[in-house]
C-alpha cells in the first residue's frame, strides 16, 4: 500500500519512530499525483522538485533530533485563494494568472513553520464562488469515487486530493460550506472553525464575515494535529485577537461521554434527505449515544432563513470586493462567477443591514440552545454527489449555520451507500469547542466511517 494513504498521525508517528522518511512519502503523493492528477485535476500546480528538497531537509533534521512537532515532513495541499510566497496563487482565475505573492497567508506560515511541505496548490472555484465551471483557465476537480461525480465546492482539489491519497492533508475555506460539503462528498473529515480561531489575512476574501479557513483531512484526528498549528493569533486578522488555546489533540481521543447532545432535523422544512443518507447519519447519532452521550432533539430557526440570510450578506460582501475589478476588467472573470457576484451589486443596504439584524436572531438562537445542549448534529447534505456539474445551485445543503454564526462546524463521513459513495453528517458546537466537534467525530469514524481504503488508484468510470 502507498504510504500517501497513511493518515497524518501514522505517518507521523512512523517519521519520529525512523520507519518512514519524509522523502518517501512525498515521493509516494507525488506518484499518485503522476498517475491520476490528469483525470482528478484535484491540483492546478505541483511542486515536485521543491516537494522533495524539502523532505530531504526535513529528513536532515529529524535525523539530527531537530524534530519540530508531528507535523514536520508532512506534504500538503494549499487552495489555490491561499497566498503562497514566491509560488503562483491564481483563484483559478484568469484575472491572476500570473499573480507570485511576495508573502505567504499567515496560516501557511504557521504550518511552514511547523514542518510541513507545500506539495502543490490545489483546484478551487474561481475565486470560492464560480461553481463546477469549464470557462476557466485550470479544469474543474472530480471526485475520486466514481469522476463522473461532484467534489462540491469551493475546495474541490483539496477535497479530492486528501480522499485519492494525493496529500496527507490540505487546507480549504469556508463561507457557505465550502469546506464541509466537499469533505462530505469525497469521504473525508472538514472542520470549518469557530470565526476568529485561524487567522485570514493572505487569504482571498469572498465575504469577510463569513470566511473561515480550515483543514481538511483523511479523519478528525488528522484534523486535531493541523489545527495545533493552524490556531492562534494573526497579527493581521483582528478577528483572531481574543481566540483562545485549545487542547486539540489531547481532547480528540476523549469521547463524548456525559455531553449534552442535539439532534436537529434541519431540512425538513423545505428539502428531503435521502433515505441511505439519512440511515447513516441515524448510525452516527447512534455511536454518540453508545458512548455515553446524551441525545435528544433540539429546535433551531428554519434552515431557508439562514440560507436567505447567508446568500445576502455573501452577495453584498463578494461585489464589494470584487466592484472594481468586475467593472475594468469583467472579461476576465468566468460566466459563472462573474453572474453571482454582479448579483450583489443589486442588494441595497437597507437588505444588507436587514440581514445583518436577523443574524444576530440567529445567532441568539444558537446560544441559547448551547445552555441546553454540548454540541449540535444534523445533516451535513441531503445526498450523496450529484452528477458532476449539478453541485451549482447550493441545494440541499445544510451547512450554512456555521458560517452565520461563526461557531464551529464538523463534517465527518458516517460511511458508503450502496453506490459506494460517501455519506456524512455535521457536528456543532459552541464558539471555539473546535477539539470536542472532533473528539464527536472521532467517535463517529470509529463506529461507522467504514473508510479502510482511499478512493481507488484507476477511478471506476470514465468521465462524463
């Protein structure tokens, strides 16, 4: 078996242990790179030479005792919206085709840092918004599972890249769902943190309030040992001032035992879930409840208000960042995105403002049921991955609680249909509960992720 399919914690473990080198794994991410990066476009750029000089040096180093943390050798996926020193950073954009950054986004800094190696930059929608377009200048992500499926969107390649063992980990953003419901539909972990707790700054900005940077990984483990690194101050992100230290991985292997935990029935107010789909996630409230959780249901607002009210401000947010390239240069901008974020050019601010009013309802909502409650579950999405090009139109989801909110949001898989194809289910906390949503979901893939192997080497079906 490829070592490129180890989680982060048993490579890790076996780089510190001296049974596995830095170079070797890098080199077995870079062969899978090789051999399915044609038909996944799960990367728009790979670092092949750069990759393995940095495993060598990291290799160099633990050999010397200079190991830095569990981190160090590890190869990594970056979304191509997360600015990279002296590597092409594009958007998927032909407006930054060209674009080098001089300086890296601080979270990359942080995980540089920590040892960790940038493999490549990884597929995004243009600029977070565009949808599964085919006007661009890189090709859109496909799923490992069966390509002729949705990634979801926007981090795409990195979703794609972590299930089909092309990277051990990699980092995507959040404003919707952008990093959940990719991971739920490639069968990997996705954890949107808690607003504030992981720094922005270097980061292309779609919505300010709303953007969230995150890992995504093979397991909720995986996920503990990055944000370890990733969590803590960004000296320019205000929004990370007051965030606090979390025990990630010590709490990650903790369980559930004795929490309070609220089952809500998020979509059937307004969409169905599918019958497998909802089975599996049945299973996922089963193993809390086995290992000691608490579990009852709980009423939150309707999940189509929170939809209306996240589409509002994210509109409003994107045009205004966007206004004036969109007005000098619009040709350069895909069909797709360029339609959605001249949508918010038509939001008035008496409808921003009126959003902005019903958020903090919201928002009161949540609190006042995490006075009752430890975490929060519900359906992550309401199927398993449509057919590639059918992920556009943002229906049955139920992600965006988390990003209007800002409270923490977890996507862990709860196993395969009769397809083969992931199933997932959310986990929410309150603000910076980050560690127990994972030890929640640790739990989860314990009992019934069913996830022994990554997606297979020769995907099963060709390309629609």
């Amino acid at each position: 078996m490829s070592t490129s399919f180890l989680t982060i914690a048993e490579a890790s473990e076996r780089i510190a242990a001296g049974t596995l080198t830095s170079e070797q794994l890098t080199r077995d991410c870079l062969d899978r790179i090789a051999a399915l990066n044609e038909t996944l476009h799960a990367f728009v750029l790979v670092r092949e030479d750069e990759a393995m000089a940095a495993a060598r040096a990291a290799d160099a180093e633990i050999a010397a005792g200079r190991r830095i943390g569990p981190l160090h050798g590890i190869p990594m996926g970056i979304k191509d919206i997360v600015e990279t020193a002296g590597v092409r950073t594009t958007g998927q954009s032909a407006l930054f085709l060209d674009r080098v950054p001089e300086r890296s986004a601080h979270l990359w800094e942080r995980l540089e840092a920590a040892g960790a190696i940038l493999i490549g930059k990884t597929t995004t929608w243009e600029f977070a918004i565009g949808g599964t377009a085919h006007d661009l200048p890189f090709p859109p992500a496909r799923n490992p599972w069966d390509p002729s499926r949705e990634t979801g969107g926007s981090s795409s390649g990195s979703a794609a890249a972590v299930a089909a063992g092309l990277c051990s980990g990699a980092i995507g953003t959040d404003t919707g769902g952008s990093v959940r419901v990719p991971a739920a539909w490639c069968g990997i972990a996705g954890l949107k943190p808690t607003y504030g707790l992981v720094g922005r700054s270097g980061v292309y900005p779609l919505s300010h309030t709303l953007d969230h940077p995150g890992p995504m990984c093979w397991s909720s483990e995986d996920c503990a040992l990055m944000m370890e690194v990733l969590a803590g101050d960004d000296p320019r992100d205000a929004s990370t001032r007051a965030a606090p230290a979390l025990p990630f991985t010590r709490r990650v292997t903790e369980g559930v035992a004795g929490l309070r935990i609220g089952v809500w029935d998020a979509m059937t107010d307004h969409i169905q879930t599918d019958p497998e789909v909802a089975d599996a996630m049945s299973r996922g409230i089963d193993a809390l409840r086995e290992a000691g959780a608490e579990v009852r249901s709980v009423t939150l607002p309707p999940l189509k208000e929170i939809d209306a009210v996240c589409n509002l401000i994210s509109r409003s947010e994107s045009f205004a960042y966007h206004r004036v390239n969109l007005e000098e240069q619009p040709e350069k901008y895909g069909f797709e995105s360029r339609a959605r974020l001249l949508a918010g050019s038509i939001i008035g601010a008496a409808e921003y403002i009126e959003a902005q009013r019903v958020r903090t309802l919201i928002i009161s909502a949540f609190e006042d049921a995490f006075e009752d409650f430890d975490l929060i579950v519900c359906e992550m999405t309401g199927s398993v991955a449509p057919p590639h090009g059918d992920a556009t139109t943002y229906t049955r989801l139920g992600s965006r609680a988390g990003n209007v909110t800002g409270l923490p949001a977890h996507s862990v898989c709860t196993g395969f249909d009769a397809q083969g194809l992931p199933m997932a289910m959310q986990i929410i906390g309150p603000a910076f509960a980050d560690a127990v949503l994972l030890a929640a979901g640790h739990v989860v893939e314990q009992a019934c992720g069913a996830r022994q192997t990554r997606a297979l080497s020769r995907p099963r079906k060709e390309l629609a």
